[in-house]
C-alpha cells in the first residue's frame, strides 16, 4: 500500500531528529585491552599488595602479566595493576603483586549515573535507572558519659539523629579525564542535643563517636568493568572547649532541615551544592550555668563518606552545633544555635588526571539564643 505524502514526510523528519540527537550522544563505554574482570565465585587470598587464587580452572587468568589491570566485585571491589606473576607448582597457587590502579586506567569513556536511595525500602520516584534502599537511620542516645578524666567530663544527656539519605553519584569519563562528576546528599535532618561539660582550665578538642552503619555496598557497570561504592554513615559530636579555670556549662539544641549537601564537577572546575530550610532551637539553661569561664562549641554530625572499590573517597558531613562564648573584653556571653556542613575527601581512584578534589565549608547559619 502506497503511504501519503504527509507520513513518508513524518518519517523522513523523525528520522532525521534522531539523526541529530545522535551527535549529542555520550559515546560507548569503552575500556582498556588489558582490563580482566575477575569472576564473582572466584577463591582469593587478598592482602593491600596482593592477589592469589588456585591455577588449575584459571588458567586464563593465571596467564596476566606485568601492566595488566585486575578487577573484582567482590566484596567492597578492588582495582589493581599487576606487577608480577608467580606460579607455585607445589601448591598450584599463583600470586600477583600489585598495586591499586585508577579507574581512569581502566575506562577510557563511561558513565555511571545512579540514585542510592537509603530508605525504608520504598522506591525513589525520581531516581535514575537503579535504586538501593536502608531502613530509616534513627539514633537516640541518653545517659552516656563518654569522657571523664581529670581534665574534663562530658554528659550526653541526650543525642538523637534521623535522617533518610538519598545519595546521588554521577560520573562521567571521556578520554580517561574526569567530565563530571556529582555527589549530593539528599534527607530530612531531625537532631537533638543535650550535653553538660565540666573542664579545668585548658583547651581540648576531643570528637566522640556514636555511632557507625554497618557498609552499604553498591554496583554499577561501565562497558565490562564493574564500580563499587561503598557508603558508610556515621553520627559524633564534636567539640572545642577553651577553660579558663574550672567550669561547667549545659547547651540544649535542636534542628529540624530538608537539606542538600555535597559537590559537583563541571565544566572544569568544583561546585558546592548546598540547600537547607532550617528550623534552629536551642538553650543553655540557668540552672547549670557557669559560663565567665569557658568557651564551648558543640557540634553533632552525620557524616557520609563514599569509597570507590577499597580507595577513600568524598565525604559529606553536616549537622547542629551549640556554642556559647565569653569575650574576655565583655561582661556578658554570647550563645547561638547553628547548622554546619562541610564536603571533602579525595578521588585517587579515578587518576591523576582529576583534578585535586577541594575542602568546601557548605554551611554555617545560626541564630542567637538570647
């Protein structure tokens, strides 16, 4: 049957639509000739420096040489470079010495794009093209004295944390260089704290660890090499104390924020990406007041930090502080309640073609108490 004019017009533009968006198109993932991907049931003896597995089976294998690249999925990943070979006939164990290698050894052009949504095992309707879930992070801790020396005594009368963290990773890699690159920490931050200090005169900055999330292991694929993101999560305080002779001092804060926090790499250079709506309370109570004498900061956090197959990565911490200080020019003190955040780490993973990955302060707003 003959069709209109008007149809094989239709087609003809279509076609040449498609034709167009074609030129825009990121090219295929391509990787490089000397990459193995070794298989997932594979037996391995690992150490930071070395790979062995049994011959017999993985002759194919057992045949890498000295600039090979090895690769593994298995659990957190590794991205290695092969410096030697040994065969033991004995033992029918061959062992390669390696080194960690950089993924911009192993892919030459390649995307990863990918939501990791750690939720309470409910999709994310605006996520990309693969979804990882995690109950709701919820920490709430009371009555802990995690220091008391001669020095200073910390009460936590009360430290609570929850957050539901949705984690956006892209990358891009066009010609082994880093196009892009993005992590951005996506939640509702609810926090309380409620914390006593006593200190003889000095200053200390000691941190206290609350808590740590067990790792949460991700995978995605560019052309045959598979990526392998390790997430894990944490909750502390922090705090930065400056006693002039003994004191004590109590600081209650509390913060309610739908934030986003994290970086971007685009168009050559870094980005800090930071959104927050914040509900900010706080108090130091009388009664427990002892301030000419010292200077506090007392910051609760949560931090995200991210590493590619074994190798740090970025990090992403945020979260309230309470601060009460005490001029020595001026008879009254001054207190606040704030948010801060702050992004950083390293991408070693990716080569020394990326560019130094920088220290971003995201966040410092507060109010006054008084």
């Amino acid at each position: 049957m003959r069709r209109p004019l008007a149809s094989w017009v239709a087609v003809c533009v279509f076609a040449a639509a498609v034709a167009a968006g074609c030129t825009n198109a990121p090219p295929p993932a391509s990787t490089d000739a000397r990459v193995t991907v070794l298989p997932d049931g594979l037996a391995l003896e690992l150490t930071p420096d070395s790979v062995a597995f049994t011959r017999t089976g993985n002759e194919a294998l057992a045949a890498r040489s000295p600039g090979d690249l090895v690769v593994s999925a298995q659990g957190e990943g590794f991205l290695r470079r092969v410096l030697a070979v040994h065969h033991d006939a004995d033992t029918d164990q061959v062992t390669l010495d390696t080194e960690p290698a950089a993924l911009g050894d192993a892919v030459i052009d390649g995307d990863v794009s990918d939501s990791l949504a750690l939720r309470d095992g409910t999709s994310d309707p605006d996520g990309k093209w693969d979804t990882h879930t995690l109950q709701l992070i919820n920490v709430d801790l009371r009555a802990q004295r995690p220091i008391d020396n001669a020095n200073l005594t910390v009460d936590i009368h009360r430290a609570a944390l929850s957050l539901r963290p949705t984690l956006d990773l892209d990358l891009a890699m066009r010609g082994r260089r880093l196009e892009h690159f993005e992590a951005v920490l996506s939640s509702q931050l609810d926090a309380d704290l409620d914390l006593e200090v006593r200190a003889r005169a000095g200053t200390i900055k000691p941190a206290i660890k609350l808590w740590k999330s067990p790792p949460m292991i991700f995978y995605q694929q560019v052309g045959v090499v598979p990526v392998v993101e390790t997430a894990v999560i944490s909750v502390g305080v922090r705090l930065e104390i400056t006693a002039r002779g003994d004191s004590r001092v109590r600081l209650k804060g509390s913060l309610r924020s739908a934030l986003a926090a994290g970086l971007r790499y685009e168009n050559g250079q870094w980005q800090r990406v930071a959104d927050a709506s914040n509900s900010l309370t706080g108090s130091i109570p009388a009664a427990d007041l002892d301030v000419d004498q010292i200077d506090v900061r007392a910051y609760l956090f949560t931090q995200l930090d991210v590493k590619f197959y074994d190798v740090a990565g970025p990090f992403i911490n945020v979260g309230p502080y309470v601060q009460v200080d005490h001029p020595l020019d001026s008879p009254a003190f001054a207190a606040k309640v704030g948010l801060y955040g702050e992004v950083g780490g390293e991408l070693k993973v990716f080569g020394i073609r990326v560019p130094a990955l920088p220290r971003f302060q995201l966040f410092d707003v507060s109010r006054p108490l008084f």
